[in-house]
C-alpha cells in the first residue's frame, strides 16, 4: 500500500507567533519552525499500516526553503522518500490555492491512501482533507481517532463530541488524523541517520503544472485586510486564600450577577 | 434586500436547532435577509421551523433525503452548491463545527468562492473578524472571489430573536455517485450528560493536572452543577486520564468562548488559553501565584483547589 503523508512546517505554537505587517501573511522567516505537530500523529499512522501491509511511505510538503527541516524529521522518524513543493509565487496563498497545488503534486504520485493532520496550529482550518477529496474525487474520512485498512476498504471512527461516527471508503483515499489515534515514534539515532540519504525531490509549480497566477497573495480567494494584538485584558483582582477564599470567589461571582 | 444563506445545524437528539443556527441566523442579518437551509433526513425541517421563524428566516429550504446523512459531508455541499447557483446569494453562513467547516470549504470549491473559517463577527460590508494564534491576535479578513462563504464560531454573536415569514420551500435532492465515497455506518454517543455542551454552554468549569485523580474530578463536577455549567479539562488532565478526552479545552481540543471561565488547578499554557483566551470572565483558582492562568484572570484565587472550591459549591448550593 502506498501512502502520501502531508506535512507542514508552522511556528511554533508554544512561542509567540505573529503576521508579517508587510503583507499581513503568517510570518515564519522569524519564527521558530517546527512539524506540525498533528502531522507527526499522521506519519505514526502512515508507518503504522505500512508496517502491516507493506509498500512505501512518501512525505508531501507544501512550503518554502526551510521547511526541509519539517522533512527530515519525518524521513527520521522512517518516512521513506519525500517531495517538497517550494516556489516563491506560492507565498501568501490561502487554503483554496494551496489544496489546488497539493491535488497537482498528488496527481504525479501513486497512491492507495493520503494521511494528514486533523488540523495545522498557524491556520487552524482543518478542511485539507475536504478540499483535496473535492478536487481529486477520492473520499476524505477526517478526524480519525482510529483507522482500519482491511483490504481496499478503510474504516475510520471519526472523532465526535461525546463519540464517533463510523465511516467506510475504498481506497484510494485520503484520512486525517487526532492526536488520540496513536503516540508517535520518537527518530532514533539510526533513523537520523539514514533520513540524510533518503531521496528528497524538490518540485516548481511548473514541474506541476500550475500556473503561478493562480496561486499566491495577489489572486487568493480571501485576504487579511489588517490585524492588531488583542486589546490587553486589565489587571484582574488576586486574592489569596486565608479560610475565605471560597466566600471572596463566590462574592465576585454575586458581584457579576452569576450567582 | 439581499438573501442570505443560512444552513442549519440539528441538535442530534432531534430536539430541534443547535444554538450556533440562532447565532447563524443573527450574524446573517448585518448582510441581508437570511434564508434557512434544512438538510436531513425526511422529517428533519418540522421539528425546527417555528426556531427558523422566530429568528428571522424569510425563507426555509427544506432538502429532506436519506442519503443527505448516510455520506460525510459531501451530500450537504452538492446541495447547498445547486442552491447557491439558484439564488445566487449574497453570502452563506454555516455554524463552524467540523462538519461545518468542511462543508464551507467543499462549497467554496465547487463554487470557485473564497471562504473564512471560525470567524467571531461579519460586518454589513461583509469584513469578518477571526481570532489567529491561540487568541493573541485579531484579524480582519475578506472574501474575494465568488460567493463569501463564512463559518462562525459558537458563542460569538449573541442570538436575537427577529420575525421572520419562514416561507418553506421544498429543493429537489438528488445526490451523485461523486457524493457517495463515504459511507456513515454508525453514529455512536459513548458519554451521555445531563450537564450543558461544551461549546454551547455559558458558564464552564475546567479541571486541570491539579486535580490530581480521576475520583477527585468530582470536586469540578460539584462546582459545575451548582452553577448549571459544563465541565472541562486540560490536556494534561487528559493525558494523565482524569478525564475523557471529548472534553478538552485548548489547541488541540474545544474552542469556548462562555460568559464565565473557570479554570481549576490549570497552569494557564498557551496552548490551553487557545481555547479559552476570548472567555467574557474568567476565574483562577490555583495555589501558585506566579501560575500564568492569573495574567489572564479577572479573579484569582491562590489557595488549594481542595479546600476553596468544595466551599464555594456549597455557599453557592445555599443561595439557591
Ligand atoms: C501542540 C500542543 C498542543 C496542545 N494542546 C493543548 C490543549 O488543547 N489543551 C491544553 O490544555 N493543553 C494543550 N497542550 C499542553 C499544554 O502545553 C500544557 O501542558 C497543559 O495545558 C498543562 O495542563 P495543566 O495546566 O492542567 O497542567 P500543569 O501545567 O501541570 O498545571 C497544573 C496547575 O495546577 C496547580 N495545582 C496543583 N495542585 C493544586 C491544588 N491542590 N490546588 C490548586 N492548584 C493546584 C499547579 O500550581 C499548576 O499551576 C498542548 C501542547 C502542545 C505542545
Ligand atoms: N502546505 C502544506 N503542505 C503539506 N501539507 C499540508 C499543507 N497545508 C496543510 N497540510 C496538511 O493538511 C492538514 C490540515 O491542515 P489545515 O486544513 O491547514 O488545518 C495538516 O495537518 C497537514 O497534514
């Protein structure tokens, strides 16, 4: 079984993360770039069925330069190959445009099962899986807490409040994943190692054929027309328990009317 | 006056709309008239049309068929696309679950639209306003292209009733093959609650590492109940398994925006306040008080959670 595993490079989300005031996109040149985190759940998962059904596991990255480091990791921790996407007109392009290069690099590559995170920590959108499942035609089963590959059929139990739904598809398809669905594997030494050989091919929007107009700042579906820190919150009051906490904190809810 | 497009989300209990429709509805009047859309199997648009009315729907289009719920997400968008080209309305607003979301974006492709996702308010020159990094940020943003297509985020309009005629009127289903790839063959409820939904709810109470055990998680149940308020929890409650993981708050959990926060033995990490941070008030309770948590806090108390928070239960239990 061959399988995509889609994997971006974010900020951070433990440090302090920011817009570029220049054009109002996700600044990353200054940020401290890490693996989205809910894609490392995503190449667990990948390495995962590839252990029980054999074939081969290849990262797709849609992002600048740097976000090789975001390959490499995945490659350490036993991705087998990858395909980075990086050209500058993509810069600034919204969710729309970037599924639009994603379904292009999956077009070229053969694949029984496309696996990626629930959701990226910069945008927060969580509809990749949608997106590429309109473009493609193959079916999406998103939000997975656990996936089944039993054959062509996969079964998914999609992650709901308060439970699941359980969702059937053929393969070829595409299938996110919860940070609940698996503990992903820590790289070893070895794996660190050999990820510095695995195979790494670099494509342009032409190598895809896409044409640079249609992606990037200029012709996104969307734009941020401006953006500011949220308005700081004034001090709140602090006071410490002396046997009369309990009296205080109920007082201040009196005081708000919610008791 | 402009239409607008309004799906309505069911409470899954078939007890009638969820309240992120109402707030739906609302946030649609400052672009033009809403329209309702009822998706579901036969049946479902009886059981909301006098919600639908009382908020100012002018229009309830009814699209009743098994196969609407039997496939994720892709029979919805189909029709709601053949509406759009229909109607050709000004906007469509849809409650930001994740269903909802994948419907925006689904509809924003077959529409060749721009769509913005968990916005907090639309203006009447349709700017939307989103919260971007763990709530640090906020954002002003447009669509550009084709149909603006907006879901919004629960809690963030207040819902206002507004009469509406709720003309109905029935729209042919017919779902294609291309609709159909994924099959729902189960919905499962695992944990059934008495108390409020979490992202619904107007006052919540969320546990954190300080709780110290599953069994202890009854002391935020208790304060919860006294205040008819849904329970949370932190992900390192959730790791640690003192509570299930439906029920946490943050990054990687629920986004909550209710009228009263109360955060219980939770340190305050970015990735928690993520989920919390646009709360109207928000309460501390933890016993360091260099705790991050009391940055944001409009009232904090240093003390143990074992001792303040039974006692405030019980004060509040006798006011009742
Ligand atoms: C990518 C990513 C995503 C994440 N997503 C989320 C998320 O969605 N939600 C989330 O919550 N976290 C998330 N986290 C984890 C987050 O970074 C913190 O680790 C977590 O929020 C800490 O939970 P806590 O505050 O309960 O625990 P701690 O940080 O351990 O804090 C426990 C607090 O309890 C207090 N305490 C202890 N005993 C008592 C007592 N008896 N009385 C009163 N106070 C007491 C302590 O003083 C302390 O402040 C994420 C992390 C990453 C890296
Ligand atoms: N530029 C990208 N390159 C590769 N994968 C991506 C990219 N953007 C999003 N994804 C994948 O889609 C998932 C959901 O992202 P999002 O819809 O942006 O929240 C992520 O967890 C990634 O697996």
């Amino acid at each position: 079984m061959n399988i995509v595993v889609l994997v971006k490079q974010v900020p951070d989300s433990g440090s302090e993360r920011a817009l570029d005031s220049s054009d109002n996109t996700v600044a990353r040149a200054s940020a401290d770039n890490v693996i989205n985190e809910m894609d490392e759940y995503a190449i667990e998962e990948a390495l995962t069925v590839k252990e029980s059904q054999g074939g081969e596991v290849t990262v797709l990255t849609v992002g600048p330069a740097g976000a090789t480091d975001a390959i490499r990791k995945a490659l350490s921790m036993g991705a087998d190959k990858a395909v980075h996407v990086t050209d500058d007109a993509i810069h600034g392009s919204c969710a729309v445009q970037t599924s639009a290069v994603i379904a292009a690099a999956l077009s070229q590559l053969e694949y029984d099962l496309v696996i990626c995170g629930a959701e990226s920590t910069d945008g927060q959108v969580s509809v990749m899986p949608a997106l590429l499942s309109e473009r493609l035609g193959v079916p999406h089963l998103s939000g997975a807490r656990k996936l089944t590959v039993d054959g062509s059929t996969l079964k998914v139990e999609r992650q709901t409040d308060g439970g699941f739904w359980a969702l059937e598809a053929q393969t070829p398809a595409i299938v996110s994943t919860w940070d609940t669905i698996n503990e992903p594997r820590y790289p070893s030494f070895k794996g660190i190692m050999a990820a510095k050989k695995k195979p790494v091919e670099t494509k342009s929007l032409a190598d895809l054929g896409v044409d640079a107009g249609s992606v990037g700042l200029a012709s996104a579906t969307s734009q941020v027309l401006d953006f500011a820190g949220r308005p700081p919150k004034g001090e709140g009051v602090k006071v410490t328990d002396e046997g009369d906490g309990a009296e205080k904190l109920v007082g201040y809810l009196a005081a708000q009317k919610i008791v | 006056m402009a239409e607008v497009l309004v799906l309505v989300e069911v409470a899954p209990d078939g007890s009638g709309v969820r309240k992120t429709t109402l707030e739906a509805l609302t946030a649609a009047r400052a672009l033009g008239e809403p329209s309702a859309v009822v998706l579901g199997a036969a049946g479902t648009a009886a059981s909301v049309k006098d919600a639908l009315a009382e908020y100012g729907a002018a229009k309830v289009y009814v699209g009743e068929s098994d196969d609407i719920d039997a496939y994720l997400v892709a029979p919805k968008a189909e029709v709601l696309a053949q509406l759009v080209a229909d109607k050709s309305p000004a906007a469509v607003v849809i409650p930001s679950s994740s269903e909802g979301k994948e419907i925006a974006g689904r509809l924003a492709i077959k529409t060749g639209s721009g769509f913005l996702t968990d916005v907090t308010e639309i203006a009447a020159d349709g700017t939307a306003t989103q919260v971007a990094f763990a709530g640090a940020t906020i954002v002003h943003s447009k669509v550009t292209t084709g149909t603006p297509i907006y879901t919004l985020r629960g809690n963030s309009v207040t819902p206002e009733p507004a009469a509406g005629a709720a003309e109905e009127e029935a729209v042919t289903v017919s779902i294609s093959d291309a609709a159909k790839l994924t099959k729902v063959t189960d919905r499962v409820v695992e944990q059934k609650s008495d108390r409020p939904e979490l992202t619904e709810a107007s006052i919540i109470v969320s546990g954190g590492r300080g709780v110290a055990s599953a069994e202890n998680f009854s002391v935020i149940e208790g304060l919860a109940d006294s205040l008819g308020a849904a329970v949370g929890a932190s992900r390192a409650a959730v790791d640690s398994g003192f509570y299930p993981h439906s029920f946490q708050v943050g990054q990687t959990g629920k986004t909550v925006s209710p009228q009263l926060y109360i955060a219980v033995g939770i340190s305050g990490a970015i990735q928690h306040r993520a989920g919390m941070q646009t709360s109207k008030t928000i309460v501390a309770v933890n016993k360091d008080p260099e705790a991050p948590i009391f940055e944001l806090a409009d009232f904090g108390v240093v003390g143990d959670l074992n001792t303040v928070v039974p006692a405030a239960t019980e004060q509040i239990t006798a006011r009742r």
